[in-house]
C-alpha cells in the first residue's frame, strides 16, 4: 500500500479530483467527511466542541450548527487553534483506523484539507495541491456553495497561503478552468506518476534519470527541501544531517535533472537500518552501488580526519526515487569519512569559485557526449582526483567547515 497526499484550499476543487482518483482505482480517505464524522451526535469530538464553545453551537435536534461553530472559530487565531486543538487529533485517529483495513496493494489517496498545517506532507511519498486564484475560489463558494464573500475570503484567510502550499507540492494542478479540464489533469496525472510510483515503491525500483544536461532550474533548491523533510521525517535521529549536494546545489550550474542529496549516519549500520523508512517514502536502495571513486593521496589540516585513499573509508549506500516525476539520488555516508567531508564542501567551493564552476561544467558537456551512464562517470574520475586536492586546498586557506546542522 502506498499513501498519496491530497490537499487544496477551500473552493480549489479538490473534491473533483479526489473523485476522479477514485474512478481511476484510488481508495480516498477524505478528510472532509471524517471530520464530520467525528462530530457527530454523541461524540466524544461533539461533546469537546459544546464544552469549548458553548451550547448555541448545537442544532435543536443536538446537532453541531456548523455556520454557528464557524462564527465562533474562525473569529481569530487563538479560537481557531482550540478548534483544530479538538478535530485534528480525533481525525487523525479515525484515519489510521481506516487505513489500517484497505487492502496491501492499494493506492490511498488522504484528502486533507489542511496538510499544511498538520504539518504531515512529508509522510508521503507524493503530494498533490489542487491550485486556483483565491478570487476564482471566492466566486465558487458564493455561487456554489451559497456563503457570503465575507465569510469565504475569511475561510480562505484562515488557511495556508498558496505560497505555503507550493512549497509541500511534488504536484502543483491548476484549476483555473474548467472542470474537464482538471479531470484530464488528474487522470494524465494519475496513469504517467502515481501508478508507476506506486508500482516502484512496490518492487523497489529506482527511476534512472535521462543522460542530458540542462539548464539551471529555479526549483531544484524547492524540490530538493522537500526530499531532505521526507527523509528527515522517515529517518530520525538516524539521520544526523541531511544536505542538498552535488551540481543542482551549485548555484548557475547546469546539470542533469536528478537531485543528489547526502544523509549523514553514524555507521553503515545505521545506514542499513534507516533502508526500509527510505524505501517507504520512495526511495528504495541501489542495490548495485555500495562506494565511492577514493581520491588517492589526500589529505587537508582543516578536516578532523585524515583523508587517505584507504577504500574502507569509501563506502555508503546508495538509494534512489522511485517517483518518475522527479529523479534523485539518495547518499547514505558516515559522518565524518572522506567522501561525506567532501560532498559537503564540493558544492561550497563550486558556488565560491565562479572559475571552477565553468571548468567542471566542461568536464560534465565532455562526459555527457559518451551517450552512457557509466562512461559519463568514468569520464569525469581524472579531473575529480585532482579536483579533491584543489578542493581541500581551499577548504586549508579560507577555514571552510561545514555549515552547522
């Protein structure tokens, strides 16, 4: 089973394309009906909500007035706090219950209204946010769901900004237009990223990323953030630090479109440990790649440690993304050996020294010609085992160390 996020702000229309999951084999777990349920006559939520904001919250029949609850909780921050204070938990609950009886092989989508503030996005291997201007939104509940322009610029006010929900988005669907044309979206989406995902995830397939060099691009630090909260979550403490590296952490640098990011473990047994949480967030080992290139002879006063070319001090894990839509490269190395050292400070001397930066940029055009792989890395092992030397040498003259974690 995999679980996908859902999330949208309030007259986005994510409703439409939970419901177009659901029609393409998706199992919902909406967060929306949950909610509600939990509320109900009876309830021990009902009975938090009465407690907290008074009797005139109840119908006459006993239940919950929702129009009257939100007057009352949508009034200012702290209100609102002590209404999320009651559902979320309750919802939450609720949610795994279910979950915990769909079936191993399924696909579930979690509709949460608010994914944002739940602070849950990185528990999913992927996340999609419905997206719409908030005055499209504004004009779909006034003419939809019959609220006052008042009370649906207020709900929209109370949620995450669209800048909030971008930045948790693996997935960002616009629906601006018409309701077909969402339904395309999310069924395109569905059948060319979620179903491959899912199936990745299953067998523990890795995605190989396209041998081609492209332009810088302005999302690679945005997308990068997102892995690093995914990996952070899954791992723990087992992950002492987690660092965007390697050519899309260097800033003009074109590159392939493949994240590489480097978790720092205390031991290789540590890094062993933290495969199956890796794996379930969509990242499954590599099995076929278990060290690093050693850069011989090197050695830098500014490291702690000696960096020699003994190859025991070489080795990591190595895992990849099993998401189609985004390629990455996941290097497990223990805290302190030569190659977690400079995989830190490579992307720091790249983004210093404007010069070096162009002359590995030509080694990587060279390299990419080979039309392989395999040759591509081989092609750039000479100007590496010299680049390590230059490297630490600036590392000796300016005191770089790594940032704080």
């Amino acid at each position: 089973m995999i679980r996908i996020g859902l999330t949208g702000g309030i007259g986005a229309g994510k409703s439409t394309v939970a419901a177009t999951f659901a029609e393409c084999g998706g199992i919902i777990v909406d967060g929306d009906v949950i909610a509600r349920e939990v509320v109900q006559p009876g309830t021990e939520g009902l009975a938090k909500l009465v407690e907290t904001f008074g009797e005139d919250i109840l119908l006459p029949d006993g239940s919950l007035d929702r129009p009257a609850l939100a007057a009352k909780a949508f009034a200012d921050d702290e209100q609102r706090a002590k209404l999320n204070a009651i559902v979320h938990p309750l919802v939450g609950r609720r949610r795994e219950e279910i979950i915990a009886a769909v079936p191993d092989d399924a696909v579930v989508v979690e509709d949460i209204p608010l994914l944002v503030e739940t602070g849950m996005a990185p528990t999913f291997p992927l996340v999609v946010v419905v997206y719409a201007d908030a005055e499209v939104r504004v004009k779909r509940l006034v003419e939809i769901r019959g609220m006052s322009e008042q009370d649906a610029r207020a709900r929209i006010a109370a949620q995450a900004t669209d800048e909030q929900r971008a930045a948790i988005a693996d997935v960002l669907l616009d629906n601006s237009g018409t309701q077909q044309e969402i339904v395309d979206k999310a069924r395109a989406l569905w059948e060319q990223r979620v179903l491959p995902l899912a199936e990745n995830i299953r067998t523990g397939r890795c995605v190989t990323p396209a041998l081609e060099l492209v332009a810088p691009q302005p999302h690679w630090r945005a997308d990068a953030a997102r892995i690093i909260a995914r990996i952070q979550m899954a791992c723990g403490a087992k992950a002492l630090r987690v660092d965007h590296i390697g050519s899309t952490a260097v800033d003009g640098l074109s590159a392939k479109d493949v994240i590489d990011i480097q978790v720092t473990v205390g031991s290789l047994d540590a890094a062993d440990e933290i495969a199956e949480p890796l794996a379930r967030v969509g990242y499954p080992r590599r099995a076929e790649i278990t060290s690093d290139v050693a850069k011989p002879d090197a050695r830098s006063t500014v490291a702690e440690f000696d960096h020699s070319a003994d190859a025991s001090l070489w080795r990591k894990r190595l895992h990849g993304a099993a998401d189609p839509g985004r390629p990455a490269n996941i290097h497990i190395r223990v805290d302190g050996w030569p190659n977690q050292q400079f995989a830190l400070l490579f992307a720091d001397w790249l983004n210093a020294e404007p010069a070096v930066r162009d002359e590995y940029l030509s080694v990587k055009q060279r390299a990419v010609s080979t039309g392989d792989l395999d040759a591509y890395t081989e092609a750039k092992e000479p100007w590496f085992a010299e680049a390590y030397r230059r490297a630490w040498d600036w590392a000796d003259r300016t005191g770089w160390r790594p940032s704080p974690r």
